[in-house]
C-alpha cells in the first residue's frame, strides 16, 4: 500500500478522483431532488415515503441500502397516486429501472473481480439514467391538472365512489 502512495503516477490521479466524488454526489443530490419534488405532487394519503427521506440517496454507502427502500415506496406512491386520479399506468411504474439501478449499484460495490465490478457499474449507470427519466416522466404526467371524474355506473348514472 505504501508502495502505491508513494508512486508520483497515483498522486496525480487524486484530484481526479476528488473531482469524480464531487460529480456523483452533486448528481445523486439532483436525483433526489426529483424524487423529493415528484413526491410532492403526490397527495399526502397516497405517499409511502416522505418527500424529505428522497435526500437519503444521497449519502454514500447509505444510499446501497436506501436505493432499494425508495425503489418500493415511490413505486406504491405513484401506484396510489394515480389509482386515485384514475389514469391508467404500467402497473409497477419505475421498479423495474429502479431495482436494476439499485441491483447494479450495490454489486458494484461489493469487492469482486474487476470485469463483475465493471459490468455492475455500467448496469448500475444505465439504471440509473433510466430509473432517472422514468421518476421524470411520470412527475410530468402528475403536474398535468387533476379534475376528479366520477365513474359511471353499467347504466351510465355516475357512482358514489368515483371509482371505476
């Protein structure tokens, strides 16, 4: 390990590094941003997480576990969500981009042979963007204007439940 401090080479990648650091935690804040955000349109009594929790990911080595939590409760929310506003949906959105993230993630993270490790961050990024633009695209569909819509009974009269 000495050896590896000391050589000049290595000592020249270090602010290299810092600066890679400092580029995955600024875009973890961001997408925890969007979470907190999508979250937020999401009336209360449909929420499983609360939209503050979302900053969670953001912490390094916390956030292998965390991915996993969100990965759930956003997908419950959003099903709650739009269940309630009655607009139909694929039926778990964003659990599968986001266990191929959080997957990819924490096996990227556990010390395997370099190619595993390798190939798990690269799953672990694809994931990522995806799982990211899915959270976006449904937080867009959420800030369309919600106007309830009774349900219609088999002889047309509408129900009192508004459900269909």
């Amino acid at each position: 390990m000495e050896e590896l401090l000391k050589n000049p080479d290595f000592q020249k990648l270090v602010p290299y590094l810092i600066i890679v650091f400092i580029v995955q935690i600024l875009m973890w804040l961001l997408f925890a941003n969007t979470i907190r955000t999508t979250l937020n349109l999401i009336k209360e009594d449909n929420r499983c997480i609360l939209p503050n929790q979302a900053w969670l990911v953001a912490l390094p080595l916390f956030n292998i576990y965390w991915n996993f939590v969100v990965v759930r409760r956003l997908t419950d929310s959003l099903n709650n969500e739009f269940y309630d506003r009655q607009i139909a949906i694929e039926e778990e959105p964003t659990q599968k981009q986001g266990y191929m993230y959080a997957g990819g993630y924490m096996v990227s993270n556990i010390p395997l042979p370099t190619f595993v490790g390798f190939m798990a961050s690269i799953i672990a990024f694809v994931g990522f963007v995806l799982y990211w633009f899915k959270i976006y695209e449904y937080k867009k569909l959420l800030r369309e204007p919600f106007e309830y819509r009774g349900a219609k009974d088999v002889d047309g009269r509408e129900s009192e439940e508004g459900y269909l």
